[in-house]
C-alpha cells in the first residue's frame, strides 16, 4: 500500500508543486490549506507523514504540531519555515517536529527527507523492543517514554530519538557524523551547532533533579553514554 503524506501549507503554488512532485514519487497526497483544515484532514486522511508549513494565519504550524503531538501521535512532522534563525528552527523541533526545511528549498532534498522519515517510521516499528535500560535510565521503545529512577523524563521526538541512540550504543563513543548520519538522516554540514543544541536540551532534562550527568564528551571524538569517572 503506498504511503500517504497530507501537506498543509496556506501558500497554493508550494502545495500545488508538492502535490504534484510526491505523487510523481508514487506518494498518496492530501493537501489542506490552513491549519485547522490540516487538523481535520488528520483526522480522515489518517497520513503517513506531515509536511507542516509554519507560518499560517489563525492556526499556525506550530500549534498543529503541538496538537498533534499532544494527542499522542508519533506521526512524522517535517516542518516548512521561511525563518533561517536556529533559535526558531528549534523551537519547531521542540514543539514536536521531527525535521525542518527552510524556504526555498531544493526539491530533492525534501524528498530525500521525506524518504529518511518513512524509513526511519518503519524502522522503529519493526525494531520496537520493550525497554532498555543503562544505569538509572529506562527507555520504553514503544510508549516512547524515558524515566530517570521512577522520574518521567519529558522528551520531544528528535530528542528521543537521539537518546535512543545512545542507550543502543552504551559505552560507545559516537562520532558527530555516525550520529548526524542516524539521527538526521543526510550531510548536515552547513547546521553547524544543531546536534549541539540538542545535546544540551537532552542533558538539561535528563540532568532534572540532581541525576548524574550520563552524556559525556569527548573531546575530538564525540559524545558517548557513560557514568561520569
């Protein structure tokens, strides 16, 4: 069964060019152009994947994406954003989303994402094992859910993703390309301080009530997760 993507964008030309684009990739679209339309075409779409523009009167991207994500979904959210500051970029990333792409775009790197986010989607799917487990912290793949001793650590879904990687790999120093490469899913050379940014929110709430630092850095090497010596 082909995949699904609803792409929810006020501005006609970028939904009618997208339309037109994924379903030439064999992609089933939907199109909505407001937010609240994109609400409701959640609900009957039932899509594989979101495209999510952020800047739209009323209801924003933003806001969908919080919505959606508070009602529990794990759906795929690459957001469209015509702001290049990394402090919004992230804001939207916080929010819920799992990637951005700033406006304008090349083409084939939307569709390169957009392939990394339906293979990533399956991937954790048929790779869902329970719980693991590295010191005080537990990772349920399938709730996608992280507890510090019995502590319920709030996570967004990149930084989930990230930590995953580390508890698969305890002990093992993670270079910043094997884990761009993972977590991102292409070359991100030009986002210099991106998976900084991220390393730094997941220690601050890992870190929350006076828990032991467990990701540590090293230095010309990368990050590795390990009890501090």
């Amino acid at each position: 069964m082909r995949e699904k993507i609803l792409v929810v964008d006020d501005d006609t030309k970028i939904t009618a060019m997208l339309r037109r684009a994924l379903a030439f990739e064999g992609y089933v679209v939907a199109t909505a152009n407001n937010g609240m339309e994109g609400l409701k075409a959640m609900m009957t779409e039932e899509p594989s994947l979101l495209i999510l523009d952020v800047m739209m009167p009323s209801v924003d991207g933003l806001e969908v994406c919080r919505r959606v994500r508070e009602s529990g979904s794990n759906l795929p959210i690459l957001m469209l954003t015509a702001k290049d500051d990394i402090s919004d970029r992230v804001k939207g990333l916080d929010t819920g989303a799992d990637d951005y792409l700033v406006k304008p775009f090349a083409l084939e790197e939307l569709l390169a994402r957009v392939r990394v986010l339906l293979r990533r989607r399956v991937e954790q799917v048929e790779n869902s094992t329970q719980q693991l487990s590295y010191d005080d912290m537990t990772l349920d793949v399938d709730t996608r859910e992280v507890f510090r001793e019995t502590q319920l650590v709030e996570l967004t879904a990149k930084e989930f993703d990230l930590l995953h990687l580390f508890i698969q790999n305890p002990k093992r120093v993670l270079s910043r390309d094997v884990i761009m490469e993972k977590i991102w899913g292409y070359d991100y050379s030009g986002e210099s301080n991106v998976l900084e940014v991220y390393i730094a929110l997941l220690r601050q709430k890992t870190e929350e009530y006076g828990h032991k630092r467990l990701i540590q850095t090293v230095r010309g090497a990368g990050y590795v997760l390990r009890g501090e010596h």
